[in-house]
C-alpha cells in the first residue's frame, strides 16, 4: 500500500517552548557545520488556504521560539520584493522580512540567522533589488 499525505499546520496561537537566544550557550569554537539549525519551510506562508499555508506563527514568534533558518520566496513587482507562495502574495515583502530579522538581532545579539531567499521571476531586477534592500541596514558584511 502506497504512503499518504496529508496537509497539516500547527495552529497553535504561540510556541509552547520559548528559547529566543540558544545560540548563546554554544561555544565559538564549533563550526556552523557541527550545529542542526531548526527552520522552516515557506517561513512567511500564511495566506492562500489550506493547499499554500505553511505557518501559523509570524515570524518574530518563530525567531522567538528558536528557528533560525528561514526559507524565503519573493518575485519582483515594481521596484519591491513582495513575498509569495507560488501564485499567493503573503502581504509582506522582503524590506519587512530584512527589518523583523535586524530587530531580532539586535535584541540578541548572540544569534545568528541563515536566510535562503529563492527568486520566482526576473532574476537581475531581483539580485539588484536583494543588493539594495540590504546595503540600507545593518547586516555582517565579510572582507572583500
């Protein structure tokens, strides 16, 4: 008999388990390589019914509850980078996303976030854009 699936989001209105700066107690010595970063799929995936909701939670309560990967998806629309889950807007761009994650930081500083950000149409326009919405805050730049 084949495997079924079916389509399920945590509801719930708040993470049980607040843990907002776990990163702290790690020592610097461990390599990102050796830790297992929770995260989510689609982390801004609210709207669209059943069929496109990934999350029930904003994103400062998933960042709050400890998840530290996000999976962003934007496409280019007029001079923005507003968020989608396929053909469903989520009602915020990536500016929103860029800002709500700089003020988790900056509350604790200790923690570190990785962001995948997948582009769904006009792959220059979009690069150009990423590059602008990101030299306008404050985000760790490497050498070189």
């Amino acid at each position: 008999m084949g495997a079924s699936q079916s389509h399920c989001v945590d509801n719930t209105e708040k993470a049980e388990f607040i843990n907002p700066d776990w990163m702290a107690d790690i020592s610097d010595k461990k390599s990102i390589a050796e830790i297992s970063l929770p995260g989510t799929h689609n982390t801004m995936s609210f709207y669209g019914g059943p069929s496109v909701q990934c999350q029930s939670w904003c994103l400062k309560q998933q960042l709050e509850a400890g998840v530290r990967f996000l999976d962003i998806r934007a496409r280019h629309y007029i001079n923005d980078l507003p968020i989608h889950h396929e053909a469903f807007y989520q009602h915020v761009t990536f500016r929103n996303v860029v800002q709500e994650t700089m003020d988790f930081l900056k509350r604790h500083p200790r923690e570190v976030l990785i962001l995948k950000l997948i582009y769904c149409n006009r792959k220059y326009v979009f690069t150009c854009l990423v590059k602008d919405i990101i030299s306008l805050t404050f985000l760790w730049k490497g050498e070189g």
